[in-house]
C-alpha cells in the first residue's frame, strides 16, 4: 500500500481527519481531474462548430481548438460569449445552438436532474455531443454544498439510465480503484498517488464517471 502513494509518510494530521478538504488542490492537482483530461483527450477531435462549457472556457480551449468557445453561466458576467441558462430550470439559452457541450462534475450539484439533462440535450443541434463527469465516491464538496447544494453521487448503473432518457447514444467509463478511491478520499494530490495506481480501474470503485452522450432527444 505503501508504495502506491507518495511524499505522504510525514503527514501531521490528527486521527480521522482528511490530508484536505479541498480535493488536493491545495497540495496540486486533483485525481478526479487528472481522469477527466485523460478522458477529454480520448474524446476530442477537430470538427468546427460551437462548443459550450459550463462556467469557462478552460476545456473547450485545450481539447477543441477548433471549435467557437462559448461559456455557460446561471447569470451574464459581462464577457464575451456568455450563455445565460439555469440547466435545472431550462432558461434562457436558446435550443439547438452548439456542437459540443462540455459539462464536467455539474450534475451532482443539480436537484432536478432529469430536468437539467433534457436542457442540456435541448442546448445542442441533433448531430451535438455531450461529454462530462459526474462524481462517485466523493467527499461533500463544503464549496458547493454551500452555494447551491450537493445532493448525489452516482453509480454506471444510475448514470447510464438517467442520460439514456434524454440521448440515444450513451457510453460511461468508470474510473478509479480502491487504493485511488483512499486517496481520493483523504485527499491526496495526483502527483502524490503512483501512475499505475492512477490507470488501473476496478468497476466496483468508480471514483469518477465520464460519459458521452450524443442524439440528443427532442422532447424528452
């Protein structure tokens, strides 16, 4: 066990509490994220069009050059290419507008999930595709759990269903194990966990779920 981790041996931290609570991000960068750009980098292409991503641009910049960069926001900060829209409440954003959707660890933050799917297929043209994550094995995120709420994790099983009732096409790939889901769990950065601990993926631990999802339906 011990050497699947790094640098954590002289960790001071009082019994039953995490190394932090911010996902690693105080110490580098998180696990989560390292999966999700894996993943990003597998789903790209250069295909043009418009691309929207949920609250920045960061993604759609790295992995879609080519595409329009379009940011989604629940309200108009005033800079370029802002698309206003409450995906649980579907307002605002007008339907049939992008290509791609970029949609990475929103939904477990959303009550209405089935509502906010239906606004995000709603959002792309019919040849559209919506590529994301959503969080398993999780801490609460304290951020979000106290701006907006943190309601859900979610299972291939659940996730798959539920993006099955708003697309017709639908792949979900789980990530993570059980030395990468302790990890995860107490906090460790990506680049205190060993790589092969990292890419070796156990279906009953999925830390983490990417999808695809594409045929967006109509009047789902």
């Amino acid at each position: 066990m011990r050497k699947a981790f790094r640098r954590v041996a002289s960790v001071d931290k009082p019994p039953g509490e995490p190394v932090s609570r911010v996902f690693g991000l105080d110490r580098g960068s998180s696990i989560d994220r390292y999966w999700i750009e894996s993943f990003l980098a597998r789903n790209s292409s250069d295909a043009a069009g418009s691309a929207l991503e949920v609250g920045g641009t960061g993604y759609i910049s790295r992995f879609f050059p080519r595409q329009g960069p379009h940011h989604l926001e629940l309200a108009d900060d005033g800079t370029p290419n802002c698309v206003v829209c409450d995906l649980e409440a579907g307002t605002r954003a007008a339907a049939g507008s992008f290509d791609t959707f970029v949609a990475t660890q929103v939904f477990n933050f959303v009550y209405e999930t089935r509502a906010a799917l239906r606004s995000a297929a709603a959002l792309l043209n019919p040849g559209g595709v919506m590529l994301g994550s959503v969080g398993g094995i999780t801490q609460v995120s304290r951020y979000d759990a106290d701006r907006w709420g943190h309601y859900y994790s979610f299972t291939v099983q659940s996730w798959e269903r539920l993006l099955r009732e708003a697309f017709d096409e639908v792949h979900v790939e789980a990530f993570g194990n059980v030395d990468s889901a302790c990890a995860f769990l107490n906090g460790l950065c990506a680049e205190e966990v060993d790589r092969t601990v990292l890419d070796h993926h156990d279906p009953d631990y999925p830390v983490l779920l990417c999808f695809r999802a594409t045929g967006p339906r109509r009047g789902a």
